[in-house]
C-alpha cells in the first residue's frame, strides 16, 4: 500500500514536533497561510496523481505513538474509509458547531477514541469512548483518507474559516455519501490544548457550517 503523509506548517518543517518524531516521511507545505481545506485539496490532487491508496492529514504538533501505525491503518482501512483518532458515531448539528458538544458531550454522548496531551513537561489522556469504531464525524488532528474518500470527496473551499470546520465538513460530506468513517486505534499525542476561544473567524465558520447543513439541523444524525 502507498501512503502519503502530509502536514501544512506555519513555520519551517524542522522545527515541527512531527518532524522530529515520525519515522515515517512527511511531506510538508511550510510557512502556509492558506486555508486548509485548500490546502488539502492540493494533498489529495498529488495523491491522485501519484496514485496514493491512503492520505494522511495531520496536524505538525503530533507524535504518532503506535508503533508500525501505517499497518494499522492498512488493517482499519479494509473497514473505514476516513479514520481518525477521536470522533462521534452520533450528532446533532447546533451552536456550538464542535464534534464532541454535537456528539453529545462527555457525559452521555456517543463519543469513542483517545487522544494524549502534553504541554512539554507534563501529560494526560483524554479518553472519549470506545474504539475502534463507526463514526458520522472525526477530528482533522489526524485522518487517514482512502482513495476511495479523497477521488470522491474533496474539502469545501467555499469554508471562510481556515483552520475550523474543513474535518467536521469533510466527514459529513462522506458520512451523507455513505462512505464508511471510523475512529481507530492509533495512539497520538497532541501538544495544542485545542480551541480556547470563540473568535471572529470560528463564527464565520460556524455560521457557514450551519448554513451548509441547514436541511439538517438539529436532527440527531447516527450510524
């Protein structure tokens, strides 16, 4: 299986936590200003053509824990195609537009993944439920695309907000197209402690999503 790994920084690729710790080759877009969703779709014109079966997207601020993680995801891919590390099998599509509070939240919700955490010195897991397992959305953190997903499905430029919404978009394009999406067990940690504040950009994108998915809001959506 051929699979391409790519991430988009906004600073040189060495510096990245990504680089220094995947063994595996990384192909980086540096110093990126662009919007990921059409970043992406750049990734996925490359994969096409240089006939990838797999499409790693991932944020530069990872380590991929699991060991021999590519059969992994050749394993998971015979039954997924979109896996990510964390995600929802579950939503309903409000305000807030994030995957866990539309999943349902921490207590109750239909959420299944794990993810670790670090701000350098100290770390701590978030464990969202089980897995693997079908989900309709999955965080862009980290998604591996089959060829199947990404000849398909390409991300929505129309997006206003460039680093939001372009994962949770993705996955319920191909959850509505019934291409199969799944929580795996790959093992990440993140440096980022995530969204911290709803700002100007976040509600362009909000409202855009809303408005995107506005025949189905707030109905519950499951798999």
């Amino acid at each position: 299986m051929k699979t391409f790994i790519f991430s988009a920084t906004k600073s040189n690729s060495e510096r990245t936590l990504l680089y220094k710790t995947c063994n595996e080759k990384v192909f980086f877009v540096e110093h990126n200003k662009k919007p990921l969703s059409v970043v992406y779709n750049k990734a996925i014109d490359f994969a096409i053509e240089e006939n990838v079966d797999n499409l790693i997207l991932c944020h530069d601020d990872i380590v991929i824990e699991s060991a021999e993680f590519l059969v992994k995801l050749e394993n998971l891919h015979r039954t997924y195609d979109v896996i990510g590390v964390a995600g929802t099998s579950e939503i309903t599509i409000q305000a807030p537009v994030l995957w866990h509070l539309m999943g349902g939240g921490f207590s109750g919700g239909k959420l299944h993944g794990a993810v670790a955490h670090t701000n350098g010195e100290q770390k701590h897991m978030s464990s969202f439920g089980v897995y693997p397992s079908p989900a309709i959305l999955v965080d862009g953190v980290f998604m591996s695309i089959s060829k199947k997903a990404f000849s398909t499905v390409r991300f929505d430029e129309s997006n206003p907000a460039s680093f939001h919404f372009y994962d949770l978009a993705y996955c319920l394009d191909c959850s509505l197209q019934k291409i199969r999406v799944g929580v795996g067990d790959i093992l990440i940690t993140h440096s980022s402690p995530g969204l911290r504040e709803f700002t100007n950009e976040f509600n362009k994108g909000q409202e855009w999503f809303l408005k995107k998915y506005e025949q189905y809001q707030n109905k519950k959506l499951t798999i």
